[in-house]
C-alpha cells in the first residue's frame, strides 16, 4: 500500500500550502484556535468571506465538477487541502454539513435548476446548510423517521420534530428526511426535501450543552408548505438518497482524531508533581500515555488506508467505521488522564494551569458528543462486524412491514 502523493498531489499539495501561507496565519500550536473572543456573529461573518476567499481561488468546492462551480478535481485533492489548512488558523466548522454533506447530496441527486440555484451560492458562502435527519425516536435507525409532508396540490406540507440538528439556528437551508407513504415498509416510504429555514412555520430552539454553548438545536416544523421543486431526488427514495449523504462522511476520514494527543499528555505528566517527582514517573501514567500513543498510531494508519484508497479513485471500505470508535474513546480517556494530572482545579481552571490544559479539557466535554455524532459507538461496531467480519447480521424482524403497523 503506498501512503505517498502521487506527482501531481505532491505539486497540488505546494500549490496550496503556498497559497494558505499567503493568506492566513499559521497555527503556533495545535490548539491554537481561530477567533477567540469573537461572538457567533461576527464568527459565521468571518467563516463568510473565508470560504468566498476558498471560492475566488478555485478551492471552495475541489472535488466538485467545473460546470457545478467546483475546481473539477479529485477527492484525494480535497483531503490533501483539508489536511493543510489544519494546520492554519481559519474558521472551523460553520461550512462541515453544507460541503460535507449537504451539498454533494444536492450535486448527485438535483435537478439541473436545483443545482443552478443552491451550488455556487453556497461554496461562495452566501448560504449555509444544515442536516435534518434525526428525530427524538429515529437516531441510529433513520427508518423511524415521523416527520410527514403530504402532498398538497402541486407542493408539499410538512409537519414534525427533527433534534440534534448542527448549526440550524443559523442555517439559510437544509436537507429534510421526512416520510410521504405510511403504508411502505419503514426504509421505503421516505422523500428527501431541500428545506428553505426561513419558511413560516419552522421553529428553532438551541439546546444548550455542558459547555454553555448551542451548537445544535430543536426543529419543529407546524404545516411547512414546500413547492414540488423542493423535492430532492424520487419520491419515495428518500433512503437512498439519505443513504448517499451518509456515504459522504466517509471522505471526511476522522481528520478530528488524527493528531498528537499523546504528546499533549506527556507534556503535561512532565510539568505536574505527584510526591514532588514528575508525574510522568508514575507508571500508571506512562501506561495511559502508551494507551493513548498506540490508539492515535492505529487510528493514523487507518486514516491513511482511508486516503490511499481515495488517491487510487476507490470509496474507502467500511473499515473506516474503527477511525471515530478508537479515537474518540482514546480522546476521552486521554482527556480524563489530564483532568487526573490536573488534580483539584483539572476540569475547571484551564486559564489558571494554562493554554497547554485547554486542548485536553475539550477533548474530555466532547468526546461523548464525538462517541454519538455521525453513528453511534454500537452502530460502528455493527457496521465493524457485519461489513468487515463478515458476521452475521442483526435480525431485523420489522424490514418488511408496513410503517402504519409499526405505530400501533
Ligand atoms: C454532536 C452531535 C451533532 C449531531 N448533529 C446532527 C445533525 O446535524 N443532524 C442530524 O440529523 N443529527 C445529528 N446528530 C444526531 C445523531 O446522528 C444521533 O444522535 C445518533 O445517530 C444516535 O441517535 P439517537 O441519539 O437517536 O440514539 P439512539 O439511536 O436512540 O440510540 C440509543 C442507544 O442505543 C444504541 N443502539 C441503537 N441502535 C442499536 C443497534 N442496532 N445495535 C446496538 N445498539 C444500538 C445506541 O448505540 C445508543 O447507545 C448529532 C448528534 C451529536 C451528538
């Protein structure tokens, strides 16, 4: 397996990091964070014109076709510009559902004036999107799914509650699963709408997490009327094309768990004092820094399996399930190391002991978010079995059943 660029990665690769030189300001640690301080407005502006910056130099949309307003190139390009511009300080996150996901969902299945309308704005960073497929009983089986739309004239109302949904309180738009025939079995009575989040009748409520902040929120949707035009993909198909979103996050190969954790770790054994002698010194601690060097070194060779499989144009396997399952649980027993080594102030005071306690403290409020977001722990070890192992599968006894009996 070579885990090398090609030639022409390697030169895109320079052109790049030429160009995020040019333009923004090198990390001087790995938790050196873009826009400290700022408010959530003034970040989503600043995440705005960074992305119609990407836009006007051809890097908005990499793997995107020319005639979509993309750059034309390869997957393995925009790993290859995602993991240099890691390394700089620009705003994170706001645009990870909408070029994630979102997007590449419209770009397969839209018509051409969806595509007209919704692409090119949205890389230019004129809209942001989000993603709303969970509901309060459909999470792991997104063949739960109640939200109905019930064709109405030549459009569509929809009614019913969507939860979890990253980043809709600021979201111009998103995809919306919602069920249009009660009496197909539950994978198949579904639709995919593009969901305008301005229409009356849409309520957003953040919920509020243990950090204090609202990354993501309640939806509740009282007799939404869409057009026929926003339908997304056939009528009834809306498992398959949920089915296509999913397959996108793959690409995204975990770059969140890659990294240096056990470095993090080590410093900070080194710095404390247990009995007047080094933390580090304590064996205990040298295992959990062994336990967290050896999770991150699997997860990082996986991560290149993901990517030489990307750069050699195929879909990395299911293999890639393993990257969230071992690294967001070794962030998390890392994270708890460093509460430990941080004794009585560990959770609390990371401004009195230091930048170097921020990044570990993060890892360890996160974490359980990480251990659900994009596919619970249980539902990756499913997929580890079932699609890796070869073990048999889940007896599932409801697949062929009309949804309507399901609801008695
Ligand atoms: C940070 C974060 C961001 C999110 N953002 C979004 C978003 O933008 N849009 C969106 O639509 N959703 C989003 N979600 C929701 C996320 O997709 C769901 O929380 C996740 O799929 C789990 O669903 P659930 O919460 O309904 O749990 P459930 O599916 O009810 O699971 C409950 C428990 O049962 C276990 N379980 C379920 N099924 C099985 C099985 N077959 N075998 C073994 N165990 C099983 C699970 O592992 C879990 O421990 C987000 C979640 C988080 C934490």
């Amino acid at each position: 397996m070579d885990f090398d660029d090609t030639p022409e990665e390697a030169a895109f690769r320079t052109r790049v990091r030429a160009w995020l030189e040019a333009n923004a300001t090198p990390k001087r640690s790995r938790d050196d964070r873009f826009g400290a301080g700022l408010d959530e407005a003034a970040y989503l502006a600043a995440a705005r014109a960074w992305q119609a910056k990407k836009a006007a130099a051809g890097y908005a949309a990499i793997a995107a076709p020319r005639e979509m307003g993309g750059l034309g190139g390869t997957p393995a390009m925009q790993v290859i510009y995602n993991q240099e511009e890691g390394r700089f300080l620009t705003p994170g996150h706001v645009f990870e559902v909408s070029l994630g996901t979102a997007l590449p969902t419209v770009a397969m299945w839209g018509t051409s004036e969806q595509k007209a309308a919704y692409l090119e704005p949205a890389f230019r960073g004129d809209h942001i999107w989000c993603q709303l497929f969970s509901e309060p009983s459909a999470g792991s089986d997104l063949g739960n799914v109640r939200t109905r739309a019930v064709r109405d004239g030549d459009g569509w109302i929809v009614t019913g509650q969507k939860v979890w949904t990253s980043g809709a309180h600021f979201a111009d738009y998103g995809i919306l699963l919602a069920r249009t025939d009660w009496d197909e079995p539950k994978s198949k009575g579904l639709t995919m709408f593009i969901l305008d989040m301005k229409l009356p009748g849409i309520e957003v409520r953040p919920i509020r997490q243990i950090s204090e902040e609202s990354h993501f929120n309640e939806v509740f949707l009282s007799e939404v009327r869409l057009p026929e035009g926003a339908r997304l993909g056939p009528e009834g198909q809306g498992w398959k094309v949920m089915l296509s979103t999913l397959m996108q996050e793959r690409f995204s190969l975990g770059e969140n768990f890659s990294g240096d954790l056990y470095d993090q770790i080590a410093g900070l054994a080194r710095q404390v004092l247990w009995n007047d002698r080094p933390a580090i010194e304590d064996a205990r601690v040298r295992a959990g820094i062994a336990d967290a060097y050896i999770a991150q070194f699997g997860v990082d060779l996986i991560v290149r399996r993901g990517m030489s499989a990307i750069s050699r144009g195929e879909s990395p396997g299911p293999e890639m399930a393993a990257i969230k399952l071992i690294g967001a649980r070794a962030f998390q027993t890392a994270g708890a190391l460093a509460l430990e080594l941080g004794g009585a102030e560990g959770l609390i005071a990371a401004e009195d002991l230091g930048a170097d306690w921020r990044l570990p403290q993060l890892f360890w409020i996160s974490a359980p978010g990480a251990r659900i977001a994009g596919g619970t722990d249980e539902i990756q070890k499913n997929t580890i079995a079932e699609r890796v192992l070869g073990l048999p599968g889940e007896i599932r006894t409801d697949r062929d059943v009309p949804f309507r009996e399901l609801e008695g």
